[in-house]
C-alpha cells in the first residue's frame, strides 16, 4: 500500500511550479532550509579542518624543537609539548596570554598568516560544496564558518590553560570569529566571483563613487607609509647586519635552534614594518617603560637577547638620514588626496579638501588600529610598554596626511574642472536633404544639437528634422530648386528674394 502524497512544496528553479508551500508546511520541508543546514554543517567541517591542520603543524614545529632543546623548556611530559602547541596557536590569533609576570601581548603577526591561509582555503571548498547563486550569500557562508571556528578557539583556551599560563577566553573567542570571519569570507567571495567570471575589480563598480573614492585614497596612503616603514627597517637591517650575526653566533643555538630562532624573527617582521611607520609619522615607539625611539632622539634600555633589535639605533640623537623619512605622511597625504578626487570630483572647489581631511582621519585610524596590533606588554614591568602609541600615532597621522590630502585634493579638483573638456559638437553629414543649414564659420555655430518635435511641414519655413528656423534665430533657411532634387544641398535664400543664392547674413 503505497503512502499518502505529502504536502506540496515550493521549488526554486527552472522546474518550479508556482505554488506556495500551505501555512501548516514546517520550514524544515523547503530546499531552502535543506541548503541551509548543509552550509552550517559544511561549515563546521570547514572549521575544523582548519583548526585541526594549524594545530597539527605547530605540533609538529613543538616536536622537533622539544628533541633537540632541552627538555626543561617544554616540559617533561609529551603532553606539555601538546599544550604548548595549543598555546602557540592561540598566539598565532593574536590572543593574549596570562603569564605570572604580567601579560604577554607583544606577539607577532606573522604568525596570523598560517590559520588565515588555512581558513581562505577552508572558505573557498565551502563555496564548491554548498549551493551559493548570489554573491550575497558570502557572508552567510563566512558566518557559518566562523561561528564554529570562534567556539574551537574558545575550547582550545581551556584546555591549554596551566598553573602559569592562561589564555584570554574572551579575547580566543573575538578574535577567532573576526579571523575566520574575514579570511574564510574572502575565500568564499574569491571561489563564487571565479565561478562566475567576475573581475575583482568590477566589485568596486558596486559601491558608490564617493565612498569608493574615499576607499582607495586612505589604502593608497597606508601603502605609501607603510613601504616607507619597511624601507627604514630594510636600511636599518644592512647596516647592522654585522651585529646581526655576531650577536646570533653568541647565542650559540645550534642548527635546530638557529632555524627557529629565524622563523621567529621572520614572524616578528610585519610588526618592525608597522614600528618603522610610527617612527616615519613621528611618535616613534617604546621598548619598555621610559624608553623612546623615534627622530627627536632615542632612549634605551635593557633589551631582550634578540638578533634583530641589533639594528635599533645606540641612545642619543636619531641618525641624520632617517629624519628624511618624516616626508612620507605628507607624500601619503598627497597621494590620497589625489586619488580620493579621481574618481569622484566635486563640481564645487570648496568641497574638496573636506574630502582630503576625511581621508586624512580614516588613513589616522587604520594607522592606530595597526599599531594596536602590532605593540603589546611582553609580560615584566620592565617591558610592560613595548611597541607604538595608538592614540599618538593616529593623531599625527590623521593631522600631517590630513592637511597633505587637503591640499593635494583642492589642487587636483581645481585642474579638472579647469581642464574639463567642451561638449562635443554634433557630427554633421556633409550631404543632407533640403533645408539642411549650410556649414557656418566657427564663431556662429551652435555647440549643440537642436531637437523639436514634429510639426507639420511648411516649405520655405521648416527643415525635414521640423525645426522652426525663423521661430527660433528670426531667420529661415529655404532650398533651391525643385524638391524632387533631394541629392544635393545647396545653401538656403532669404525670403522674398528667389533666385539669388542663399548666404548668410
């Protein structure tokens, strides 16, 4: 006995029938919902994989470091090497540590790019395996992988938690979901513009002109900063390389040690590019309490036994050289303005370098949230105070790139509506029918196109377009010869004077 037809459902495609499921139909029964509990399971599977490859490989980076140092700085059990390895990936998160000295903050950045790289893949097999027809469900799909990544990251916490070392839950959990959240989401928008045939640069068309121009001129002034922070730490570093290698053989680390020793330095080098910018805008950053080191002089103290610092410059007066850098907020400036007013010019001039200092802000903000970022407490009192000033950077910044911008956006908005080009003269054919105005010198002809709605014709007063010459310019234009020759034009003859060849007056 065969069962009872169920209710109708409601299908979305080519084979729909038009009907709506009935009031008392569950959710559950749509292939909607359907879609959607397999984008929330596919995302935790995402989730987990990600998680799961990051925290194998760190494990495995513990291993090797745990045979060839000393037991003592792991731990004597395997499993302290494991919870080390979880602590490790927490780090990588940028999450904070309770240690007994203090907190740990200062952590490197670098170490971000492994579970980013992990969660931009997990992102893009989540857009093959669920059904996403719009570009809009990207954010759907980052939100189921990020939901189930920030409550790993909240149990790795716990279980990484000792005596001396407690990880910040709360900030595990923040920080998990916007990393998921940003890199899976890039991963599912990078799969489905792919699959679509989309150019990442058509995505700019989506938003409008003056937030899109806004957009580009406070990244383009980051940029500008940003490589000239690099530049600093990059000159810095082949000057002293030489310290460099002779305070690294005195460390004696080994081959094992020694590798490490510059992945981690290798790690370390996003957050020198963002302390060289701060030294580049002016605040300069700290290496502890009452230290400075930035172009109005510099002031150290005792510094942690690492390669790298070697290329911080000896206490005194800043080198002569390096206070050439502080040209690039303005070069920054400069530049964002410029670039803001391209694609969305004023009509006005007065509103332009309104736009150069709301560029300036927005550059002064991103510029603080990275030195947030990159500085931190390294745990003692001693060196409670390590890396920028948020608050003192983004301030110097916002006022030096928004001035900069100011200008350069008034400048560049005043040339292109000084050099905006003439409307286009209409094309003429050089043969037309009769009534066709015969070809004027320069200074008389109209710069525009005229077009009227039909009236009824009239000859001598209308040309076959119907515009009423004599109604508009009081005068008209009348063709030669008989209407049947419709193959030449020749010049129109003034009224009540037949016969004589038809010139302007």
């Amino acid at each position: 006995m065969s069962a009872p037809p169920g209710p109708p459902v409601h299908r979305d495609g080519p084979h729909a029938t038009g009907r709506r499921p009935p009031a008392g139909t569950p959710a559950a029964a749509t292939p909607v919902s359907e879609d959607a509990r397999k984008l929330y399971a596919s995302g935790g599977l995402g989730a987990a994989w990600a998680a799961g490859i990051g925290l194998a490989t760190l494990t495995t980076l513990m291993l090797v470091g745990w045979v060839a140092a000393p037991h003592a700085s792991f731990g004597e059990d395997i499993g302290d090497v494991f919870r080390v390895a979880v602590q490790a990936w927490l780090v990588g998160h940028h999450v904070g540590v309770e240690i007994p000295g203090g907190h740990l903050g200062f952590l490197p950045i670098g170490l971000v790019v492994l579970p980013g790289l992990l969660l931009y893949r997990a992102g893009q097999w989540l857009a093959r395996s669920c059904h996403l027809p719009r570009l809009r469900h990207a954010f759907r799909a980052a939100l189921a992988l990020a939901g189930p990544y920030a409550a790993i990251a909240g149990t790795l916490a716990l279980v990484g938690r000792t005596e001396d070392v407690r990880p910040d839950m709360t900030q595990s959990l923040i920080d998990g979901f916007v990393l998921a959240f940003l890199a899976g989401g890039l991963g599912v928008l990078r799969r489905l513009l792919k699959d679509k045939g989309i150019a990442w640069r058509q995505l700019s068309g989506i938003m409008p002109a003056r937030p899109r121009s806004l957009l580009a001129g406070t990244l383009s002034a980051t940029a500008v900063l940003l490589a000239v922070g690099a530049l600093l730490f990059l000159v810095a570093l082949a000057t002293s390389f030489g310290e460099v290698v002779e305070m690294t053989r005195g460390l004696e680390p080994g081959p094992v040690g020694g590798v490490l020793l510059a992945l981690l330095q290798l790690l370390y080098l996003p957050n020198a590019v963002i302390f060289g910018m701060s030294y580049a805008a002016g605040p300069g950053f700290a290496l502890g309490t009452g230290t400075a080191v930035a172009p109005t002089g510099v002031v150290l103290g005792p510094l942690p036994h690492l390669p790298v610092l070697a290329v911080l410059p000896d206490s005194g007066p800043a080198p002569i050289l390096s206070l050439f850098a502080l040209i690039a907020p303005f070069l920054a400036g400069g530049i964002g303005g410029v670039l803001t007013v391209r694609s969305a010019p004023t009509a006005v001039s007065e509103a332009a370098p309104l736009w150069g200092v709301v560029c300036g802000l927005l550059t002064g903000a991103l510029c603080a949230a990275l030195a947030l970022l990159a500085g931190g407490p390294l745990g003692t009192q001693r060196l409670a105070e390590v890396g920028p000033s948020p608050w003192q950077v983004g301030l110097v910044v916002a006022l030096e790139v928004g001035v900069a911008a100011a200008v350069a956006a008034w400048f560049a908005n005043w040339r292109h509506i000084r050099v905006r080009p003439e409307p286009a003269e209409p094309a003429t054919e050089p043969e037309r029918t009769r009534g066709t105005w015969a070809r004027r010198p320069r200074s008389l002809r109209i710069p525009f196109p005229l077009r009227w709605p039909q009236k009824a014709r009239r000859r001598g007063s209308h040309d076959e377009d119907g515009e009423d010459a004599e109604g508009l310019y009081g005068i008209s234009y009348e063709a030669d010869g008989p209407s049947a020759d419709r193959d030449t034009a020749v010049p129109a003859s003034r009224p009540g004077k037949e016969g004589d060849a038809g010139t302007d007056r």
